[in-house]
C-alpha cells in the first residue's frame, strides 16, 4: 500500500522494477494521491531458479524518487525420478 502522507497531492508519475523473477501490477499511472488517501501496488515473485533473488521497485513522484529493496529465496521443484 502507498500512503500520500504530506500535507499536499502526490502524484506517482512511473514505477520501475528491477530484479530477475519480480514484476509489478495494480497501479495505473500517472496517479495523483491526495493527503491521507492510499493505492495499492502489487510486487510478484516468480523464481525461474532456486536461490536468493534481490530486485527493487522505483517510483518516481513529484516529491522524490522513493526505492524499495525487495529479495526472495527461489526453491527448486524437486519432483525426478
């Protein structure tokens, strides 16, 4: 969930992720929050090997460029035979 928290609108002009596997969606931008109000963003995870992943979301607003660190921990599908 984003928050605008300030005292003015905030407007979220792009969002970028980086990191192999992750992906974001639910978010139409540009997108103007005004103080107090909220959207949600969601940030996926699908591992194509096993292993620690580390990525992160970028969104540009016109208040800053805010980073968020993002990691996971891919597992193998076992199964043979």
């Amino acid at each position: 969930t984003v928050t605008s928290s300030g005292t003015a609108a905030l407007t979220i002009s792009a969002a970028t992720v980086t990191g192999i596997g992750y992906g974001i969606s639910g978010m139409a931008l540009p997108l103007t929050l005004n103080p107090g109000q909220t959207a949600n963003l969601t940030v996926s995870f699908d591992p194509t090997v096993a292993g620690s992943a580390t990525g992160s979301v970028s969104l540009a607003t016109n208040a800053s460029t805010v980073n968020i660190a993002l990691s996971g921990t891919g597992q193998s599908a076992g199964g043979g035979g």
